[in-house]
C-alpha cells in the first residue's frame, strides 16, 4: 500500500505521477503526466482526484479552479 512521497510509472518507464499518496490513493500536492510524459494536471489530489489545480490541454492550455 503507497503512504507518503513517490513515484508512478508508465509499463515503458515514463513517469505517470509524482506525489503524495495516502491508503493507496494519491492525496496531496501532486503531478500527473501522461504517456509521452507531458504534464496532464498538478494540484491538490483527494481519494486519487484532482480537486484543486491545474489541468492542461493537449493544445497546452491550462485551466485552473475547483473541480
């Protein structure tokens, strides 16, 4: 079970998520990027959801607020 700072990987070794984690569900300031190891989204993450932050389009917008 992840508690505490870590990482995620991908199955080919890019980074998925890096952040805090809590009963195995990613709770806190975190980073999750996607399958070319793009930022996706950082925040506040509760129960493994973003709740507070940022979320990027692929077109490189970015949209902040409450989610």
């Amino acid at each position: 079970m992840k508690n505490g700072k870590g990482k995620e990987y991908y199955i080919d070794g890019i980074i998925k998520y890096e952040g805090k984690y809590l009963n195995d569900e990613k709770n806190g300031e975190g980073k999750s990027y996607n399958k070319e190891g793009q930022l996706e989204s950082e925040g506040f993450y509760y129960n493994g959801e973003i709740l507070n932050g940022k979320v990027y389009s692929p077109k490189k917008d970015s949209y902040e607020g409450e989610y």
